[in-house]
C-alpha cells in the first residue's frame, strides 16, 4: 500500500509509540478483511437513514480498539462522522447517558473536522440552511424570517421530542449575528451538554436547566439531524471497553446495562435515524457473571453462536468476534510495516534484505515467548518493538545489523500494558 510521505510518518510514529494510529488502518488489516463487506453493508444503510448496532469481543490485545477504528475510517470515507467514547464509573457512567453525549460532542470528528468538531459543524449547518432558503426563495440573501421557517422544517422532528433544541439554535444564530461572542460561545456549550453555562446565556435562550439523561437523549437526535443536514448523513459511535462495567458497583452496573437495553431497543424502534452504535468488550463481559448475563433481556439481544469454527461465524450477528493473532498474521503485518517503512527510506534495500521475512518470523516468536507464549496479545508491543528498535535503527546506522547487535527485552511496565488472556493455570489453588 502506497502512502503519502505525510501519512506514512503518522502511521509509523503511532506505532513508535505503541499505540493504535487514527488512520491509514487497511495498510494494517490483516485477519479483520471478513468483516469488511458486512461492515460496508451496515454503514450503507446507516447513510440511507436506517440504525443499526454491533457489539465487538475479543480478548485484551485480540484488536477490538483498531476493529473499532477500521470501521471509523470507512464510516468516514463515507462522509459519517465518527466519536469513540471510553465508559469509567466516575467521569462517564453509562447510565447517565447525558455524560455520554457530552464525551460523544468532545470526540466528535469528520474527514475534515479534527476532534471537538460540534461548532464547526453547527456553523456548517446554519450556512447551508441560509444558502437552502435564499435558493428557495430565488433571491441572493435569505430574511431572517425564511431562515427561521426553514430551520424549524429541518428540526421539526426533534423539536416535538426537545423543544428547547431548536430554541437554542436559535439564541444561538441570533448571538452570532448580533456579534455577541460570549453568549454564542455558552450556548453551543450547553448544547454540547457542558455543565455550569452560564445562567444569563440560558436566559437569553429561554431555558434553565443543565443537560440531563432525558434531554441528552433528544440532543442525540438533535445532532443527526445537524448532521445530515451538514452533509453528513450519520454518526459512528463507538462505545469502548464496556468491560469496565464489571468493576463497577452492582446498582450501577446494573442501571448502566439497562441503558444499554434500553438504547438498543430504541435504535431497533428507528429513534435514531442514522446512528451506528458500536460496543467492545471482552468474552467475560459478555458471558460472565458480573457482566451481561445478570439482565437477562439485554443478554437474548446480545446472544450468538459461538460454538462452531470461527471461520464460519457469520459477521452480520449482533455480536461478533475478533480471534487475534497467530504467528503467521504477526508476520504478515510486520511485513507490510516493513514495507511501508522502506518505500519512505533512503536505503530500501538493505531494510529489506536485513529485516526480512524470516527475521520478522525470529522476533514474532521471540516477542510472543517473552508474553507467556500468547500471540494473540502481542501485534502492539511487537509493531512497536519492530519499528523503534529494528527499522529505525538500520535506517540510521549502516553498521547496525539487527540478528547480530539488537536482543529483544521487554519491560514488566510493557508485560502489564499488555496483559495476557487468564486462564485456570493462572489461578493459585
């Protein structure tokens, strides 16, 4: 795959780091290519106006935060804005859903909008509405009263669930008009669902109250339909690591799992039309004892088969699962990294001959024997061992000749980032 000199130094900085990068993933995709057509499939209908929901497991280390950003990015290509939102006990319960769509506004990109992208969004919105009127009326400029006409057709919907949406939008576009930049600046807070705004901004909108559970649901649609109207005609939400859930306390858990229920009941209803809601978790989130078994309703919606050969799981389930990495996947993906790296070096073929396949076979091995022999958790730390410790170091010194100078170490700082599946050995008697 052949990458701008741009993206290839992002891709390879991510995984200098350890970390997943935010894009160019199909150059990465190796074992996940299954799920594309399915995936594909939901996120056609997404933009046509259906919802749709995913849930994703997979062991720690299987893949489940690059699955999540792989569908990310081809949500993306599709003109779909994307959020990814991390659930903790205190900062972001899921039961109270107004936190979620407070992180969900903070996350929230484009293709052309980096993170925090709900302003710019709004204000893409509101032009596109005054250029809709004024072609609508066959004049240069729109009155503010046909503006307002049409921006009450666009939000009639949502303006029966919340009301004070479109209220707001209004307050707002009249902020940004009287050039009152303090006013315009609290109110789009408050739609993002911040807390403390102001009270004299909330006045000059004619609300009161903070965003709760019950308005951030009604803000929810709110936004897809700013959405589509920016020319985005839907939104990928990724909800990661539900598994913290377990460690919760039990009447938390237990609200936070019926919110879960209850949410995709509703995007079952067509509440929120096009919304893809994605969740990962591991298998004892799904299958254990303190996670979604204990609410037998949500644990019928979840419910798959997973007792066949997982090559014949079938990707448009409800819950789907990703297997991790063998040995020769490892080796696959370190292959195209190598190339990667080489198409963007002065020496590609010494990094070619020096790091080559059977190389990249030694230290997979290598990597994974260091992790208790478990592959499956081992694609970050042997990417990042491959990039900053190998490929850089032969791009850099013509005498460093990676069998004979470099022996893998891996820190116990580094083991515990990349915890190892538990298994009954593991447990002392």
């Amino acid at each position: 795959m052949t990458l701008s000199p741009v993206r290839r130094r992002e891709l390879l900085q991510s995984l200098r780091q350890g970390t997943v990068p935010d894009g160019n993933l199909d150059a990465l995709a190796v074992g996940i290519d299954r799920f594309a057509a399915t995936i594909d499939a939901d996120l056609d209908a997404v933009a046509a106006g259906g919802s749709m929901f995913k849930a994703v497991r997979g062991e720690y280390g299987a893949g489940k935060t690059f699955f999540a950003r792989w569908v990310e990015q081809r949500a993306m290509q599709r003109g779909l804005a994307v959020a990814e939102v991390q659930i903790s006990e205190l900062e972001t319960p899921l039961h109270r859903l107004e936190t979620v769509y407070r992180r969900t506004i903070e996350e929230l990109r484009t293709a052309a909008f980096a993170k925090s992208a709900f302003r710019p969004l709004i204000d893409a919105w509101l032009y596109g509405i005054e250029e809709d009127a004024a072609a609508a009326a066959g004049v240069g400029e729109a009155s503010a009263a046909q503006v307002e006409d049409l921006l009450e057709q666009r939000l009639a919907a949502v303006a029966t669930a919340t009301p004070v949406y479109p209220m707001v939008l209004r307050a707002y576009r009249s902020a940004l008009e009287r050039e009152d930049a303090a006013t315009a600046d609290a109110l789009i807070a408050w739609l993002g669902g911040q807390p403390h705004v102001g009270a004299a901004a909330k006045r000059v909108a004619g609300v009161r109250q903070d965003v709760d559970h019950f308005l951030a649901m009604g803000f929810l649609q709110g936004l897809l339909a700013v959405l589509k109207g920016a020319r985005h005609p839907g939104l990928v939400l990724v909800i990661d690591e539900v598994e913290t859930l377990q460690r919760m306390r039990s009447d938390s858990r237990a609200k936070a799992l019926n919110a879960l229920r209850q949410w995709i009941d509703e995007l079952d209803s067509g509440r929120y039309p096009g919304l893809y809601l994605v969740i990962t978790g591991t298998p004892a989130f799904y299958d254990g004892r303190q996670g979604v078994q204990t609410l037998p309703p949500l644990a019928q919606r979840l419910h798959t088969d997973f007792g066949t050969d997982p090559r014949f799981d079938n990707p448009r389930a409800p819950q789907i699962r990703l297997t991790g990495f063998d040995l020769d996947r490892l080796v696959e993906v370190g292959v195209r990294v190598r190339d990667i790296y080489a198409d963007g070096s002065a020496a590609p073929d010494r990094i070619c001959r020096l790091v080559d396949d059977g190389y990249l076979r030694e230290l997979a091995t290598a990597v994974a024997g260091e992790l208790g022999g478990t592959v499956g958790v081992s694609p970050r730390i042997f990417l990042k061992k491959l990039v900053a410790d190998v490929l850089d170091r032969v791009d850099q010194f013509p005498d460093f000749l990676p069998r004979q100078h470099y022996a893998l170490t891996i820190a116990e700082n580094e083991k515990a980032a990349n915890p190892r599946p538990v298994t009954a050995d593991d447990v002392e008697l």
